[in-house]
C-alpha cells in the first residue's frame, strides 16, 4: 500500500517538462525514490539485501556494511554500465513513455542530442524491460486469437510485362512473419512473434488457461485449437461478427501495431519484430493509466529488469541481437 501511494504520489507530480528540468542530482534522487520506493528511498544491497551502507559522495556509490560490495543506483538493472548520466535515462523514458505510437530512434536521438545508436539500444532495452512485465502472464475466461503478417516486403517491378503474383510463395522473400495476439475481452493482451500461425499453437495452448472460451477467424492454423478448448470461428469473408464468434478486439491491436510500423518506424525487421509487438502490447494494456502512472510503470520495469544479455555490449561487437 505505501508503495502504491508512493509511485502515486510521484506519477501526479510528474510531467515531461518537469523531468526535462530536472538536475543531475534531482535526477538521481528520483532513480533512487523509483528504484527502492519498498523502502521509502533507503538503497539496500543487491547481493546480500543488507540495509547498512556507507556512501561514497565523490562518486555517487554505495556500499554495503555486510558484504562490502559497491553498488550504484543502477547496478543490477537494465541501465547497468551506462555513460549517459542519469538525468538523460529518466528524460529519454519519459519521451519514450509519451508515444501514443510509438517513438523512433531517430527522434529519441534529436531530443537527447546523442547518436542514433545510443537511442536505438536504449530503446530496445525499454522495450525488452516492459515486455518481461507479461513474459509469465496468462489469459482466462473469453480470449480472443488473431494473427497478422508483417515484413517480406517484395518490390514490384517498374514494367508491368515483369511483375510477379507476390502471392505465390516462389515469388516471396521469406522474410514475413505472424505476430499471434492472445486478448483477454476487458483484459490483458500477449503478443508472440513466429514465421507461421501453425507454430502458435503450443505457445497459445501453454498461455490460455484450460477452460476458456477461444475466439477466431477461419484461418487453418487455427483449426487445432479445437482440441483443446471450446473455440468459436468467424469467417471474415461472410461477416467480422455473427453474434457468436468475434476477433475484433484482437484486430484492434494490430492497428495500433500496423500505425507503428507505419507512421513511426516505417520499417520493422523481423529479428526485432517480436520487441515492438510486445512494446505495443504493453501501450495497449495501459492506454487508459495516465502519462505519469506509465512513466513511473516503465522506470520501475526498467530498474526491476536485470542487465539485458542481448543489449549488453551490442555496439562493442561483444554481443549482436539474434
């Protein structure tokens, strides 16, 4: 209760010109009210959960009376190792926080003044930190299934004498994914990245609780989810609502996905397909919490997610996102 009242509290007082203002320190006392609001601000170990520290002013580090390990108020997060300085993490979720869309790399480096790819690995770590919130979540009672294609985009040819059915599979890339929305009606949504609707339904079956009532088109992949639950089909070609069966719901979310692709990015590839089905999730679930509620959300995501093993070093060569 006190640290709902806490971020509560925060999120009213919160704004983004308020956190544009905001000093280096000011910045930094705010990650530490966010990080630790258990324990109304008082940093604790990471390794040993000891309360005793002793504080290193110079360089803005704990450490701790137990195990003697120096920590910083973003050790052990995703913004571990950083070089930005503090006040530009809390700006940069607080621009990331606000897009109704979205926000691209590009733009995220113009308002930060730093390099595109400092932008675009900031916001991919954003992205995996909210998405990790819902990597357990389930859905119960009436769900609604759907899937839709994204990339493979195949150029048509400029003569018309030399164009191709892009229809047919010879003529494709291979590059299309299905991004498979699992909706719970007036609940959460999970969103699942895979090369065809058929490989789906394992991960729908492990998702969806036993019992619940499934909503989908007539698509053929969806024909195997009759073995397990009680499941409706609407065909699209006759109506998008028959009174029985319904996936509209469902739909709605790749519309707000496809104005992402679309108006924001342009173009999504597909090893990074899956993070921005899953950040779109995320702005789905919380359209209706207020800008500072989402904004402390998504700090509090980023600080509670451990350093992320795809992200860590990409830019070094170390690492590279599959």
């Amino acid at each position: 209760m006190a640290q709902h009242f806490l971020l509560s509290r925060a999120a009213r007082s919160l704004s983004l010109a308020k956190v544009a203002r905001l000093s280096d320190d000011g910045a930094w006392t705010t990650f530490k009210l966010i990080r630790w609001c258990d324990t109304n601000g008082e940093p604790f170990c990471p390794r040993c959960g000891c309360l005793k520290h002793s504080f290193i002013a110079t360089r803005k580090l704990f450490k701790c009376a137990g195990c003697r390990h120096q920590y910083s108020v973003t050790s052990g997060t995703i913004f571990a190792s950083r070089k930005l300085p503090i006040r530009d993490h809390l700006l940069a979720i607080a621009i990331f926080a606000n897009g109704a869309k979205g926000h691209s790399a590009l733009q995220l480096s113009r308002d930060l003044d730093c390099q595109y790819r400092t932008a675009f690995v900031m916001a991919h770590k954003l992205r995996e930190a909210v998405a990790a919130e819902s990597a357990e979540a389930t859905v119960s009672g009436t769900v609604e299934v759907d899937g839709a294609y994204f990339g493979g985009h195949v150029r048509p040819e400029n003569r018309k004498e030399d164009r191709r059915d892009r229809r047919l599979a010879e003529n494709q890339t291979g590059k299309r994914r299905v991004v498979v929305v699992i909706r719970e009606r007036k609940g959460k949504a999970l969103t699942f990245a895979f090369r065809a609707e058929a490989e789906s339904i394992e991960t729908i079956k492990a998702r969806v609780a036993p019992g619940s009532v499934v909503h989908a088109d007539e698509a053929a992949g969806w024909n195997k989810l009759h073995e397990t639950f009680l499941t409706h089909r609407i065909n699209h070609q006759q109506a998008y609502s028959d009174g029985e069966a319904c996936t509209n719901q469902a739909e709605s979310f790749f519309s707000r996905l496809r104005r992402s692709e679309m108006g924001i990015h342009h173009h999504v590839a597909g090893p990074y397909l899956a993070a921005y089905a899953g950040e779109m999730a995320w702005r789905e679930n919380y359209r209706r919490v207020s800008n500072g509620e989402q904004y402390l959300m998504m700090t509090g995501a980023s600080l509670r997610h451990a350093p992320s093993q795809v992200w860590k070093g990409y830019w070094q060569r170390h690492q590279k996102a599959a």
